[in-house]
C-alpha cells in the first residue's frame, strides 16, 4: 500500500460512515508518519480502521470496502472496520500521540489518526506472530523507531507482567542482535 492508497481510504471511509475522522491501527498506520516507508513495512493490503465518533458504521464499512468488496477488486486493497480496543493493545496515551493524514484534495478535508510508529511497534509486539515481529525488527534495523522509546511505550502498557517481561528480552535481545 502507498500514501496515496491510504489517502484514498480515508476519503472513501468517511464518506461511507458519514464521519470526518477515523483511527487507523494496523500496519498501514506507519504510512502517516513515514509516507515513503519501505515497501517490507508496506506489503498488507488491508487497512484497520475505527471510526473515531462513528464505531457503529462498523458494518457498513465492511460492506462497501471490505474483502471481496467491489472497491477490493477495483483499487486491490480493501478495508477492516473494527473497534481498536478489540484489535489492539496499545500503550497509554497513544490518541495523543497519532499522526494525521489529511489533506483538502487527497483526503477530502478528513482526517486519518495513525498510530505512532513507537505505539504500533507494542501493540504489533503484544500480538507476537511472527509478521509482526518481523514489522518491529524492520521499524527498528531502518531506525524508525529507538529502543529505548519503544521500551518505555512497552512498560505503559497494560499487560501482565510475565508477557512485558517476555517483550522487553525481545526488544533487548533483537537491538543487540541489529
């Protein structure tokens, strides 16, 4: 996916929901902070979103952009409306530290809320799959994200103490290994 994908999406997803912001949470998130991110960080072609004061147009989104959707076999990348709290674990404070995508022309005038790449990097971590761990080791070898941020953004979440220990040896082990 490309910015100007995302831009797309933004445009499309206000328009279906009838709301001018929207959260966006997964992968494709790193793009409203680093819009030339490399093509390794880029590859989904799905983005997860919330509307930020419309999460019950959920469905309605889905249904018009989701998988499979006509604008999926028009555009080849679709759209997954979902609550965030449901799809992620994030660190405390993350609303304030998103990054806007907007724009009059590209994004209509909406706004596009993407996590912060230090937040996303925790919240990919607390999933732990393999993808996602290879998505942190890429922010962290391309020096999108330092270590000791991403560490202080583990410690603000809120895990069980086992699991924060478990990602915080990650973390250490992965930057000695980098």
């Amino acid at each position: 996916m490309t910015r100007e994908q995302l831009e797309h999406a933004i445009r499309a997803i206000c328009e279906v929901c009838g709301d001018s912001e929207i959260w966006i949470f997964g992968s494709q998130a790193i793009l409203g902070e680093f819009p030339n991110a490399p093509k390794t960080l880029c590859a989904s072609i799905e983005v997860d979103v919330q509307p930020k004061n419309r999460s019950d147009t959920s469905d309605a989104i889905e249904a018009v952009l989701g998988e499979l959707s006509l604008f999926h076999q028009t555009h080849g990348f679709y759209v997954h409306a979902l609550p965030i709290e449901e799809a992620a674990t994030l660190p405390q404070g993350w609303e304030k530290r998103t990054r806007p995508v907007a724009d009059e022309i590209a994004t209509d005038g909406n706004i596009g809320w993407c996590i912060e790449a230090h937040d996303l990097a925790a919240g990919k971590l607390v999933a732990y799959r393999q993808k996602d761990r290879d998505f942190v080791r890429i922010l962290l070898l391309e020096r999108m994200i330092s270590v000791q941020v991403l560490l202080e953004r583990i410690y603000s979440l809120t895990v069980d103490e086992p699991l924060r220990e478990h990602l915080v040896q990650w973390v250490q082990n992965t930057a000695v290994e980098l």
